[in-house]
C-alpha cells in the first residue's frame, strides 16, 4: 500500500484518500476510519492474491475503494441517497472506477475485496438504529470472508508463486544498481540465489 507504480499514481490515491478521508473521518471517528482503510487495504491485498496470483500490485487503492464502499453506506442509511444529485454523483463515481478497474495492470481484485471490506466495515460502525440489528450479522460476515481468504492464502503452494517474485526481486536490484548501490545490490543478489536454492 506505501509504494506506487509512478507519481501520476502516488498522486492520484493521495488525492482520493484525502478527500474520503476528511469525510470519512468526521463521519465514522478517527479509529474507525483507520480500521476502514487497513481493513480494506489488507482485504483488498489478500482478496487479490488469493484470486490474481500472477498480479503484483501495487498502491493503496483497494483502501481508497474501501472508503468509497463505507461512504456509500452512510449514504444509504442517512438517506442522502435519495438525493437525485448524491445518487447521480455516486453512480458517476462508481461506474468511473469500476472501468478503471478492468483496465489492463489493474488489480480488480484488489479494488474489489477492499470495497467488500469497506462496505462491511461501515455497516459495522454505522450509527443508524435500522442497521444496528445487522452488526451481528455484518461481523460474522467479515469473520466467515477472512478466514476463507486466509484459508486460500494458506492453502497457496509456495512453488507457484517464486517465478513471480524472483522477477521482482531482479527488477529491484537492478533499480538498485542504477542509483549507484552495487555493493549492496550484489549482497542482496547473494541472499536471494541462498533464498530460492533453499
């Protein structure tokens, strides 16, 4: 979630994040905010590796998608959604970015299971008496997904998945030697081959 494919990137969830994250903030707490986002970051993570293994992704916009599902719950419970301008903006929004989700080197999954997590997630924190009833069932909901997520993650053999990352392990290291760390390019270099041969 910290690095970022390129600065147009970097930029463009700093931008996101920031503008959910004042409403969000004012809406669900600071500590519920921050659970939002991990929660949704890690889903989003987790969700992709379970269903995309040949995707290294980058960036926290599974997070930025999970805040966008936990503020169309608050629409909806509010009753801001019958708001024919809030309804239309929200479907903007949504169609917008699912396009961009399907674009190619996009990690869908990743969206898609942080939107999960945010959705469930502001259901849970939500403070409408209508929706209350529901906590139970929304936190049994995230238990049950968790853990077969982490069941999958388990369950992935390891073999399948050193092709992937010794590609990126070389991408590193050669971004290493282009910034003039040779010596410690050739040291990781060392512990990778002792890595993989073991």
């Amino acid at each position: 979630a910290l690095t970022h494919a390129n600065l147009l990137h970097l930029s463009m969830n700093i931008i996101a994040l920031v503008n959910l994250g004042n409403i969000l903030e004012r809406l669900y707490g600071h500590l519920n905010f921050l659970i939002i986002l991990i929660a949704s970051i890690i889903g989003g993570s987790v969700m992709m590796y379970v269903l995309d293994r040949n995707v290294l992704a980058v960036g926290i916009s599974g997070g930025v998608f999970g805040l966008l599902g936990s503020l169309i719950v608050y629409y909806i419970h509010s009753g801001m959604i019958k708001n024919p301008t809030i309804r239309s903006n929200i479907i903007s929004v949504i169609l917008i970015n699912a396009a961009i989700s399907f674009l190619p080197g996009i990690a869908l999954f990743g969206h898609l299971g942080g939107f999960m997590f945010g959705i469930l997630f502001g259901m849970l924190f939500t403070n409408n008496s209508s929706l209350r009833s529901l906590h139970k069932h929304t936190l049994f909901s995230i238990i049950i997904l968790s853990t077969i997520l982490v069941y999958f993650v388990i369950k992935v053999p390891t073999s399948t998945l050193s092709d992937i990352y010794i590609d990126s392990d070389i991408k590193v290291i050669e971004n290493i030697k282009s910034i003039g760390l040779d010596k410690y390019a050739k040291h990781l270099t060392t512990k990778l081959i002792e890595i993989y041969e073991s």
